[in-house]
C-alpha cells in the first residue's frame, strides 16, 4: 500500500490532539480511578461529568467523563490554530459531503463536531479556558504523575482510507507497520501533529473503536511506580500490559483498563519528528520488536478489545493482519 505524502499546506491547521470524551457507567468509581490512582487532576465536575487534566496543562481538561448507561468512546477532541481555521474546517467537510455542527461545549469557545467517513467521532476547537499548570505543585502529585495528554490509537476498518484522509489533513507519518512482499498492505500507521512521533495512530482491526489515550509521564520510575499503586490498591488485574519498549516509538509504556475497560497508556521516551524532511520509518509485520523491543509480549486482548464510538457500527476490518500474539 501507498506512503501518503507529507501535506504542509493542509486544508485547516490543527496544532495537536487535546482531549478524550469517555462515556463512563460509574462516574464515581471512574473518578476516582483517574484522579487518585493515576494521578490527574479534577478541574470541575458535577453528577453527571468529571473534567480532568494533567500537571503541564493549562487547558481547562484534557479528559472528560461522562455517566452513561453503556462504555463508549464519545468524542477525540482536537486544537486548531485559531478561530479561522474552524470555518476552512466546515468549508472542507461540505466540500467533501460530510456533515458537521458547531455546538457548544462547556470550558471551550467555538466546538466544530462532525463524523469522519470512518465512524470516528472527532470535535475542533481553537479556545479553552486555561488554567495555572501545576507543574511545580509537588504537593499534588498522586499516582505516575500525568503530564499532558500525548496522543489516540484507534482501531480501524479500512487503514489505509483513514491514513490517506489524515494525511490530507496535514497528519504526518512517522512510522508504519507493513506485510512483506511486493503487496504489503499497511496494518498500522503513526501520525503526528505537534512533532513527536503521534498524535493519532491507525491500527487495522474492527471498527471503529478506540484502542487507546496516552498520557506522557516524566520518567520510566513513575510508570514502575503506578504498577506499585494499583497493587496496593488492588487493580493488578487492570494492569493489561507492561511495563516494557515498544520499537515503534522508542516508547516505554504501561497499558491499564479503567473501570469500563478503556484502555489508558502511560508513556514517556519518545522522540522529535518534526522537520519537514523526517522519513517514516517501515517495520515488518512479522518482526516482533516494534511491539515489543523488550518486555512481555502483548496479550490477545490488546488486538482484538477497544472502545466503541457512541452510535457507530463496528465493521469488520478489509483485511486479517498476520500479527504475532501472545499465548
């Protein structure tokens, strides 16, 4: 399957990826696994929703909860450059027949929500309100201490349709796992905004669903240290994976399940991307160190469960990746 090309001249601008919406069924519990045993911050929050952010952030959140009668992935949230930018996005989505609203949206000026052509519920906005990062607040760090939110993983159905729509929108690949042979097609992509190696990262499988949100950590201890936390705290069995290195993006990471099953990494050690002639770097399916450089191999779950969208149908993928998986 085809590269796509780097856009630098992209139809809007968006500057990074900025925040999840999860539909969560016990805001309570929810809230507390992410405030006192991850470690983020509660910003604002009421019955129904609970606003969060990490320590480096001076947006308003960074991921929001919502009680909901079933677990889903409702919305990725995306910063663009500036109010501008919003209406090249709606002039764009017209032009290609998709539909889109502007809504509003507590703590965020002016929200473009719209479906992608691949059931991804996405939603740009160029204002937040800010908030003093606490970045030197020591005295409120709890769990593996959250920084910022670094990026998405998703699930899809046709991978390489989804990274050629991206890459129109200025999305630019990093990395990329391929088959070998004359007809590889691509099984994995990622692509970044803000010039590390992503913000958005396209898994082949069902779709579509979130597999993943990742939030960046200052060092490997504080991942090893949320491994003894939820020990304590007795949510061995929601540790899914790690610690361990990907290949793929140099990452150190953990991989944990909230209360739904959402599935949260904590990441650190990846690396720059963004001049203009960085190349994406080609693994082979079949080589086990992009998963795994060191570290446990990744269990089934980790392919085949993910997150749903709110109102999508989950389709079955084009293809059947041949991928290396645990026993």
């Amino acid at each position: 399957m085809p590269v796509p090309q780097h856009v630098f001249e992209p139809p809007f601008n968006i500057i990074r990826s900025s925040h999840a919406v999860l539909d969560v069924t016990d805001l309570k519990f929810s809230r507390e696994f992410y405030e006192t045993t991850v470690g983020l911050h509660v910003e604002d929050a009421d019955d129904n929703v609970v606003y969060l952010r990490g320590a480096e952030e001076h947006q308003h959140h960074s991921l929001v909860l919502r009680k909901a009668a079933a677990p889903a992935c409702n919305r990725l949230g995306f910063k663009v450059g500036n109010d501008k930018d919003l209406d090249k996005a709606a002039a764009f989505l017209s032009e290609n027949g998709l539909g889109y609203a502007f809504v509003d949206q507590p703590f965020q000026g002016r929200t473009l929500q719209f479906t992608d052509p691949f059931g991804f519920r996405i939603e740009l906005y160029a204002s937040m309100d800010r908030r003093p990062h606490l970045l030197r607040r020591y005295d409120l760090y709890r769990g593996c201490h959250p920084q910022r939110l670094d990026h998405f993983n998703v699930f899809a159905a046709e991978v390489q349709d989804t990274v050629d729509f991206y890459a129109r929108l200025g999305f630019r690949l990093t990395e990329y796992a391929e088959e070998d042979g004359p007809n590889g097609r691509i099984a994995a992509a990622w692509m970044h905004r803000k010039g590390n190696v992503h913000d958005f990262a396209i898994t082949n499988g069902k779709g579509p669903r979130l597999h993943h949100f990742a939030y960046w950590t200052p060092t490997a201890m504080n991942i090893i240290h949320l491994c003894d936390v939820m020990a304590s705290q007795g949510f061995v069995k929601n540790i899914e994976r790690g610690p361990g290195r990907h290949g793929i993006s140099n990452a150190f990471f953990l991989y944990v399940r909230d209360p739904d099953g959402h599935r949260l990494e904590l990441y650190t050690s990846d690396y720059f991307t963004g001049d203009h002639d960085h190349e994406p770097l080609r693994w082979s399916l079949r080589d086990p160190r992009r998963q795994t450089l060191w570290g446990a191999p990744a269990p089934r779950s980790w392919f085949e469960q993910g997150s749903p969208f709110a109102g999508q149908t989950v389709r079955e993928p084009k293809f059947v990746a041949d991928v290396l998986v645990a026993d």
